[in-house]
C-alpha cells in the first residue's frame, strides 16, 4: 500500500502546491447567487469539483457546511467525495475530529477505511485529548495509504491559551504535538503521512518544525490575511513541506468555472514562488 506521504509528493509534484477548500458557507452561497439549501450546496459543490477536480493536488471539504443540511447535506457530501477522487484530487475532509477509545477509532473507521461511504484520503483531527489518544486514526491511517493533519499552531486567538501554555519541561503545547509527530514520521521516504495544521496568519512563533518530515497544512492565505509571502517567515527552514491552502480567495471568484481556475491558478503561481524562494 502506497502511503499518503508519497502521494501527495507525488500529487504536488505533478499538479503544483496547492490545496483549495470547499467551504459553502451562506455567505459564499448568496455570493454565488445561490439559496442557502440543498440545492443551493449541491450546485455549488459540483461546480467546484468540476471546475478544479481535475487540476488541484488536494481539495478540502469542510465537513460541517455539509453536515448542517443533515442526511441530505452527508449524502452530497459522499458524492463531492466521489467525484473529486474520479477527477484524481487527493480528498483531504476538514472535520477536525479528536476522542478516545473506540470512539476514536469509530471515527478513523468512518473516514479511513476503504469501505466506508465518506472514506477519503486524509483528515484533520484534533490533538488536545492527547496525540496518543489519535494512535487508531494513525494505525488505520498506515494501514490504507491515509493520512491525518493534527491540529499545531491555528490561527484563531482563543488558540494560544492552550497551544502556546507551557508544560513541566519548558516546551509549549505546541511544540510538544510537533515533537510527537516527528517521532510518527521519522524515516519516512520521501514523506511521512501525519501532517500538521499551522495556520499562515500567525507569524514567527519560535516553534521548531525542522524535523516534522511531515507536510505542513498552512490554511489562512487569501481572504483571511495572509499571503503566500508570510510563509517564509511561518515555517522558515521548513518550508519545503508547506501545502498552502486557500478557500473563499478562490471560491469568490465563482460561480464562473473559467474564473475559479482562473483563481486557482494565481494562487497556484503565488505558492510557487514563494516556496521556491526558500529554496
């Protein structure tokens, strides 16, 4: 089983770093012209998938703009899925999930494994029951070639209460999910599959990521401030393993298909530059 590390080198090489969200919130909705109901999230799922399915290295649904519409929302959701995975897109699913037990491991079943309806490539999940407490999402992660992005260093300021507090050793929280998961990825040829989430808005943290060996999910480019230069001083010496991630700054430019990848692609040229600047 090929492992999700090598994939999505594989999928970036070939189609360029980027990752572009599916996030239909109302707002989005009522730009695009379209109700806020599920007619409304169907055309405009669609008309992303279609528009850049077959043209970005991963797309990111966020689940809850799905899950709000209930059973119906789900369902449009597991045919985003589909389809997006036809078009050869990884799936990464923004649902940020994070438990312990078989709850963990229930949802690790759900988006993981192969045979579920809403299996996907990889997940965000969150760390703050424990890194440890995430170990099934990691085991069926290896397991299908899947991947989990763990939730770091994000850019909401309610975050740092907890992400920056200092544990008994110095080390911030953060800095001990990073450490965690640079144990999880150690050897891995040419990239290990647990990711991280590091928000692009929050500047230089003195956080260490030098030995991630993971990819580095870095949301928050585009309309919510930042811009594909700010990486540089985000992630510094790993910049390389940067998946810069953008959402409404490509999505408003619908419903156009033509102007989505039109986009896509300005976005697709920022990133390069930027990543190649720290070459």
């Amino acid at each position: 089983m090929e492992s999700f590390g090598a994939r999505l080198h594989r999928a970036v090489t070939e189609r360029g770093p980027l990752c572009v969200g599916i996030d239909p919130h109302p707002g989005l909705l009522a730009r695009w012209g379209l109700d806020d109901d599920i007619r409304g999230l169907d055309r405009f799922a669609r008309t992303v998938t279609d528009a850049l399915g077959d043209r970005v290295a991963v797309i990111k649904p966020q689940s809850a703009f799905f899950e709000r519409f209930g059973s119906k929302g789900v369902a449009i959701l597991e045919s985003t899925i589909r389809q997006l995975r036809d078009a050869g897109s990884l799936v990464l699913l923004d649902v940020k999930r994070g438990d312990i037990g078989s709850t963990v491991a229930a949802y690790a079943s759900a988006y993981l494994d192969p045979s579920s309806l809403i299996h996907v490539d990889a997940v965000t999940a969150s760390p703050y029951l424990g890194v440890g407490a995430l170990a099934p999402m990691f085991e069926l992660a290896a397991e299908h070639g899947g991947g989990v992005f763990v939730l770091a260093l994000t850019s909401n300021p309610e975050g740092a209460a907890v992400q920056r507090a200092r544990t008994a050793d110095g080390r911030t929280v953060a800095q001990t999910v990073i450490d965690e998961i640079s144990q999880l990825n150690a050897g891995a040829q040419p990239l290990g599959s647990i990711g991280l989430v590091v928000g692009a808005t929050i500047g230089d943290t003195g956080h260490d990521l030098s030995a991630v060996n993971g990819p580095l999910l870095a949301p928050g480019l585009g309309a919510q401030g930042a811009t594909a230069a700010d990486l540089r001083v985000v992630f510094g010496s790993a910049l390389p393993a940067v998946l810069p991630s953008y959402s409404r700054e490509v999505l408003g430019a619908g419903p156009d298909p033509d102007a989505l990848r039109a986009a896509a692609d300005r976005a697709l040229t920022g990133c390069r530059a930027a990543l190649a600047a720290g070459d």
